[in-house]
C-alpha cells in the first residue's frame, strides 16, 4: 500500500504518462483486471497487482481514481480504448489528453500492422515478449492472465507500458512531420472517449423479435430448397459447392466457359452467379437462398448469444485503425455489413430496441453526404446550385444526361442516374455500370458519357485525384487524413486501376469518415454539457442512433441536428434525416 502511494504520488505530478492493463480476457465487458501497469520516464516501469477478489479489487483500482481523472495529464496507451473500458468497470473515467499509439500508427500507415509486437520490431528495433509465452497459444488449453506466476507477469506488463511510453516519444514527431498531427489530436484521439462511452452504454436488443424473425426466415429457406430441387430434378445439397457446380454447369449447361477453381471444381461463388443471373431460373434462388442463410447465421441466430449477462445488452466494439478510407469498423456484432438494401435484412433493425419504456430510438442519417462532397471538392456548379436548393440530385442528373426538362424524367431515367451518381464516386466503368443495371454496354457508355459531358468538373477532380496519387504517393481528405496508393504507377492494368479507383474514392469516403466523427465528438460533448441522460449507441455508415429518454427528446433532435449539419463548412449544405421510434427499423 505505501509503494501504491508512492506511485500514486509520482504520477500525480508527471506532465505525462503511459499506463496498461492486463486483464483475464479479449472482452472489456466480461474481462477482469490483473495488473495495470506505469510508465513516466524511459525504461523504467511500474505494476500494480490487482487482488482476484472483486472488493479488493475495486478498492485497489479505486485508488487511482484521481490520477487518471487528472485533466491536466496526458495518458499514453496502446489501444488505450480498451484499457479504458476495463477501468470503466471499476468505476474510474480516464480524463484528459490521450496519446494512442496504435492510432497513431495507424494515420502514418492505414494499411499496416498496428499492434505492439509489431511496432516495437519496427520502430524501436526490438522483440518484446510474445503473450504467448505467458498463457500459452490460442484454444482451449490457453490459460488467463490470472494463473500466470506475478514475477514473469510483472516483467511483462512493465515491458508492455515501457515500450508503449518508447514508442510515444518515436511517433510522436513524426504525426507532425507527415501533417497528420491535427488530424490525430483534433479528431481521433477526442473521439476515443467517445467510443468508450457508446460501447460502455451499448445497445438492448428485442430476442423475441429476433426468435420469431428466426423461425420465419427457416421457413423461407426451406421453401427456397424445394424450388431449387424442383427445378434441379434431384435432391443434392445446396450448400455443397462442388454438388451445385455440377448441377449448373453439367447438367443444366447454363455457362459453356465455366471457370474451375484450384481444386477442379466449378466456381459457383457470388459473382460468378449474378453474371449468370438471367441464364436459368434457378441462379436467382440460389442467391436467394445463400442470402438468408447468411442473415440467419450472421445475425439472427448470433445477436442473442452476444447479450451480456451482466448488463443485458449488447456491446459492439468500434475499431478506429481497420480501414483504409478512415471509417469505422465494428464486431461482435459487426454492424457496417446488416444487408439493409434488402427487405429481409431491414428486419434485423427490428430487433434494435430502445433500453425501455421511458425511452426511444433515435436515428439520425446524413442524406447523400457522398455526392455532396464530391459536389465540394469537384466545385462543379451545377451539383453545388442544385444542392444549394434542395433539388432532387438524381432526377437533375437524369434530365441533364438525357437533355430533357426535369418534368419529363421517368422513374427508370432517376434510378440509372442514380446508380451512375453512385457509380461515378467509385470509378465505375461502362461494363460496372452495365452489369449493375442490366443494360448493354454501349447504353452504358452513353450514360457516363453525358454524365461527364453535364458535369465536366466532376471529370476534372477526378483526373486530378489520379494526378496528385501518380505525383505525390497519396491522395488525401478534406481533414488530412492520408491513404498512400503505391500501385498507382504499375503496369498491371487491374491493379493500377484499382489504385485509381481508390484515389478517387478516398478522398470522398474519407471526408466522410472525417464529417460524421466530428459530428459524433461534438454531439458527445453537447450532450455532457447540457447533462443529458440520453446516449449515442450505434454508428453506422452515414449515420448515428441514440437511446433518448422521452422528455429530452426536443433537445437531442435539436442538438444532433445542428452538430450533424455544422461538423465542418463545406461549399453545400449538409442535411440530416431524424427520426424516433420504438426500433431502429421504424425509427429510419
């Protein structure tokens, strides 16, 4: 106890420091802590060992309570998100500045490697304990943190903070350097809290619906089953692969070039099927088909088993460093990939409820924030005029393409004009387009043809992002944010092409990315000032939900709204879609 104090006493007068925790798990909602580690000046390490016993457990962590709810402070940690929410548990909020060097990594190299082992072989050219060494590989004989001997765990978790607080120091300089520093310290770092907040909260999930939703969704599968055999003309197992193939492509001849993979067997995967769509009727069931299996499996059967015993919701976990564009990912249960283009895949939004009665669910959507944006970096007056009035951006599109006046364009013109606005964004070509809207290719051609014949600016930005990535190695968002393009200039024309896809893309998803987390710290921090007891539960994509107590509904629209719109200032307006309900389906 009098070491503990003369830690506590250290630390409480640091400018900085790195701290870690070992704990008994992967889950901060299910996890214990073992040790928490400290580190405030080079090469030396403290550890605290925390007693198995849950009181003295609490007492111990209790503790420190003050020195990491010191605002003054900087905390350093590695995937500090993590270590935070294990505090949490304890009852202890981490305040102040955060300096994450996995983030940190992460904006100075998307698409590597961004854990500790790694860094610290890279950077500080050394190799550190591997874990497992301590419990042992993963399965079923790996043991917990707890039942290892305190002296190699002390070692450990010392080394663990110690070269955390090394690797601080190194990446640090280099944020500046490559002019990520703001991006890092205005919007990643302040969102961390933020993430920490919404997966601590989490999100009550309605089972029955989803038992109920369950039970239908077999039936339609066994339906599909029969109709698939039916026009087979044999039983075989539609989940084999190998037995499909053979049904399709021997038996039925829907494709005389059918591919084989590897193993000599037909390749009966997504894309190989929807390019054969119209061939036989039965393509389309099996689409059909593996679809709802998925949702079954992924979803409807899955989100129950995640509901934590203890708090009787479900606590999806954000990742900040995954992506290349700067959007969040989510697991457990991955929430960017719910199907929702399709009716049965809405569905599982049903099962999104709010924490009870006196609540409701809240969500919030950027409209068409992609084409908006584009809109801006393009400066192509046309799109900006017709954003600046609040037109509908697809039929404008569809009349100019087809020179028509804006009265005459049918609902097939709006839908094509739509999936090219889409389309454009990502690079799509006339054979992309064509396939995705099941015309020929030369009509295809037309449409991106006057597409950019209508908006020659969008043309321009686009021959522009490929320029800047050939020049300078990266393309970049309105924040800064990088994504460094290395086969811009090879000479495979697939993989030169995807890199030209990406520099065009990027930027604007990025931008996105950046948008929406600023909007979420803004919102986060509104709502703390006004002591609000409704909470932020899911990001999605291009939107936010909340859990909103019913009299305090007025006040959160007005806040997400006005936060939403005004996250930056962009040459269009951006607007926002809310509504409530009693699900996330009613309430989109």
């Amino acid at each position: 106890e009098m070491q503990r104090a003369s830690l506590r006493a250290e630390l409480s007068v640091q400018k900085e420091f790195c701290f870690d925790t070992e704990t008994t798990g992967l889950d901060p909602h299910s996890a214990e802590l073992v040790c928490i580690s400290f580190s405030y000046r080079l090469h030396e390490a403290y550890c605290v060992l925390i007693p198995p016993e849950r009181n003295a457990a609490q007492k111990v962590v209790a503790e420190f309570r003050e020195v990491f709810g010191d605002p003054s402070i900087l905390k350093t940690g590695q995937n500090i998100k993590y270590d935070m929410l294990m505090l949490r548990q304890y009852g202890v909020e981490v305040k102040g500045p955060l300096f994450d060097t996995m983030l940190a990594h992460y904006l100075l190299q998307p698409e590597w490697k961004h854990n500790l082992d790694y860094l610290c072989e890279t950077y500080l050219g050394y190799r550190k304990i591997p874990t497992e060494n301590l419990i042992g590989p993963r399965g079923r004989q790996q043991i917990t943190m707890r039942s290892v001997d305190p002296r190699k765990l002390m070692d450990y978790a010392c080394e663990d903070a110690d070269l955390t607080f090394q690797l601080k120091q190194f990446l640090d300089p280099l944020l500046g350097q490559n002019k990520v520093d703001q991006l890092f310290h205005e919007l990643e770092m302040p969102l961390v809290p933020v993430l920490t907040d919404m997966e601590y909260t989490g999100v009550r999930i309605d089972t029955r619906a989803l038992n109920d939703y369950a039970g239908e969704l077999r039936g339609q599968i066994i339906a599909l089953e029969e109709e698939i055999i039916a026009l087979a003309g044999e039983e075989f197992n539609i989940s084999s692969p190998k037995q499909l193939g053979d049904i399709l492509f021997e038996k039925l001849k829907i494709d005389p070039n059918a591919k084989k993979t590897k193993t000599g067997q037909y390749s009966t995967n997504e894309e190989v099927l929807v390019q054969l769509r119209d061939r036989h009727p039965m393509v389309e069931k099996i689409l059909d088909y593996r679809g709802l299996k998925k949702l079954l499996n992924t979803y409807v059967e899955i989100l129950p088993t995640l509901i934590n015993a203890r708090t009787g919701k479900i606590h999806t976990s954000y990742n900040q460093a995954v992506t290349a564009t700067g959007r969040l990912s989510s697991n457990n249960p991955n929430l960017q990939n719910i199907p929702i283009r399709d009716e049965n895949g809405r569905e599982i939004r049903r099962a999104f409820i709010p924490s009870d009665e006196n609540h409701l669910f809240l969500s919030a959507d950027y409209s068409q924030i992609e084409l908006r944006i584009m809109a801006a970096l393009s400066e192509d007056p046309q799109m900006i005029e017709a954003f600046a009035h609040h037109q509908d951006i697809h039929a404008l599109t569809a009349a100019k393409i087809y020179k028509i006046p804006v009265e005459e364009v049918t609902s097939d013109m709006r839908r094509k004009a739509k999936t090219a606005n889409f389309g454009i964004i990502y690079g799509i070509s006339a054979f992309g387009l064509s396939q995705r809207l099941n015309i020929p290719r030369s009509e295809a051609k037309e449409l991106i043809d006057g597409y950019f014949g209508s908006f020659p600016r969008v043309k321009e930005y686009m021959d522009l992002s490929i320029e800047m990535a050939r020049k300078e190695g990266f393309v970049q968002t309105i924040m800064g944010r990088r994504r460094y393009l290395t086969d811009i200039n090879s000479n495979n024309q697939v993989v030169r092409g995807m890199a030209e896809r990406n520099a065009i893309n990027t930027p604007i998803q990025g931008s996105a990315a950046d948008i929406i987390k600023a909007a979420m710290i803004n919102i986060h921090r509104e709502f703390r000032k006004h002591g609000l007891h409704s909470r932020m539960v899911l990001q999605v994509h291009d939107e936010l939900n909340f859990d909103v107590l019913k009299p305090e509904l007025d006040l959160v629209e007005q806040i997400v709204r006005k936060e939403m719109e005004t996250a930056v200032s962009l040459k269009v307006p951006l607007t926002v879609e809310i509504k409530a309900a009693g699900n996330w389906l009613d309430a989109h």
